[in-house]
C-alpha cells in the first residue's frame, strides 16, 4: 500500500482529535491529493450502481476470490497488523451463498436488514439504488480499523474487489498460528456471562492491536461464524453496548470449532 495516498486517505477523515467534519460534506472530494491517491487505487470518485450490478460483481468476484486466500490474509494481518486484509473474511462468508438475484425478486415479511428478501435472509444491509455514494469512507475504516459496516452489500463488494487486487503473497508464520490459538483460548477462558468487551479486553494480549482494532476484529468474526451466539438462556450482566454481530454473545456461547476449522483448518 502506498504511504503517502494512505496518509492522505486518513488524514481526509481523521485528525489528531477524530473525526473531520468534512465527511458531512459529501463527494466534494478533488485536488492534486486525491487525485494522487485515486492513482494508487486508496480514493474513488462517487459511485452510481444499483442492487443488481452489485450482486452480479459479487458474484464474479468469488470466481476469483477464494476462502483459503481470505483466511491466509487474516491470519497473515495478525503480526503484521495489515488490518486492511481483515474484513475479506467477513465479506467473503457473508457474500459466498447469496445467490444471483435482482432486488425485490425475493419477498420479505419482515425486513430486519434489506427490504430485499435475499439480502435480508444473508444478513446484508443493501438498498435498490445507489446514487452518488462515498466509497472513500468506507475504504478509510477499512485502512484505519479493518472495516466499520461490514453487513453493507455496497462494503462487501468495495472490500472484496480490492482484495482481489492485492499481489501480496499472505505468509502465515508460527508467530500468526500461535496469535491464533492465544484469541481462541481467550475465548475459552471467558466466564459464561462475560459479554464480547470483556472478550476484547481478554484479547488484548492475544495480537497487537487497538481497543477498536480489537471491536473490529469481533466484528468480523461474528458475522464470519466464528462468534455465533448459541441457543441458550442469555446469562450477561448488564445492558447495550457498541456491538453488532457480537452484540448479544457471551462466554458460554464459546466459539464455532467448525468455523474455525472450515477457515483455518489448514493453519492449526
């Protein structure tokens, strides 16, 4: 990745303080900076496509994009702290079964997600239309954090399609399978009623990483399987949090061996 167009990416929405307000501003983005990062491939001009191309380029992209390479690149961001790679994973499992479709094909009852009833049964926040959308802010949470709405059919594709043009051989090490089994062990240490921050905090030792790299990387997990919440009486103390995929799981739902096996059996 190049440096200066990801410093000039981050540096668009983020300061020293947090968030620019310059994001409330939309498409508004020119200039020799954008346009220097746009030729690097880290910034994009607004974007107009609809729920179907986005589906049909989905589907075209796990042509090429494979489970085990997403998996490679997780584990590969864990020393490396590469927290782009990450969220592929994520996007990769929640658009692998979606089946061809156009909006509206499918009926829904009630619409939790999407009020498109293929969208909505895979868990994907996805709209008819998109006019003029910012995908820059969306490749800004990715580059910062590892991906920020990671349930959004317009972020699964972003995400995927620059995946798909990583060249980088993704190198898993011992040091990477060994983060590994240090976050599922964390996992099992986790008493039944702690909740997903108390697993963050245990996973604070597990691979280097930010509070919110850490809430990120929850994230993913839970909308990949690997975090699922179990059929079995709720025993958390307290009330909401800052979750989405992880917001009701606990530490007796543990992890899913068979998710971690069908990603990473190979690497354990």
């Amino acid at each position: 990745m190049d440096k200066k167009a990801k410093k000039i990416l981050v540096s668009t929405f983020w300061s020293s303080s947090g968030w620019k307000n310059f994001p409330n501003i939309p498409n508004t983005f020119a200039g020799e900076d954008f346009l220097y990062a746009k030729s690097k491939g880290l910034m994009f001009d607004p974007i107009t496509i609809t729920h179907d191309e986005l589906v049909n380029r989905l589907h075209e992209l796990h042509q090429t994009v494979t489970k085990e390479r997403v998996a490679a690149a997780f584990l590969h961001s864990l020393s490396t702290r590469k927290v782009h790679l990450r969220s592929a994973l994520s996007s990769w499992a929640r658009t692998s079964q979606l089946p061809l479709h156009t909006y509206g094909q499918r009926s829904v009852v009630r619409p939790n997600y999407s009020s498109c009833g293929d969208c909505n049964f895979h868990g994907l926040m996805s709209n008819q239309d998109y006019v003029n959308e910012d995908l820059n802010v969306l490749n800004f949470e990715r580059v910062k954090w590892g991906g920020v709405r990671l349930n959004k059919l317009l972020y699964c594709w972003l995400d995927l399609e620059l995946f798909r043009k990583e060249e980088e051989e993704f190198e898993v090490t011992g040091e990477d399978a060994a983060m590994l089994s240090q976050m599922t062990e964390a996992i099992q240490n986790c008493a039944e009623h702690e909740s997903a921050r108390q697993l963050e905090k245990r996973w604070k030792d597990a691979f280097p990483s930010s509070k919110n790299e850490r809430d990120k990387t929850m994230e993913i997990w839970g909308f990949a399987g690997l975090l699922a919440q179990r059929d079995t009486p709720r025993k958390l103390r307290g009330g909401g949090n800052d979750f989405n995929s992880v917001a009701g799981w606990q530490g007796s739902d543990g992890y899913s061996r068979e998710a971690l096996e069908f990603y990473f059996g190979a690497f354990l």
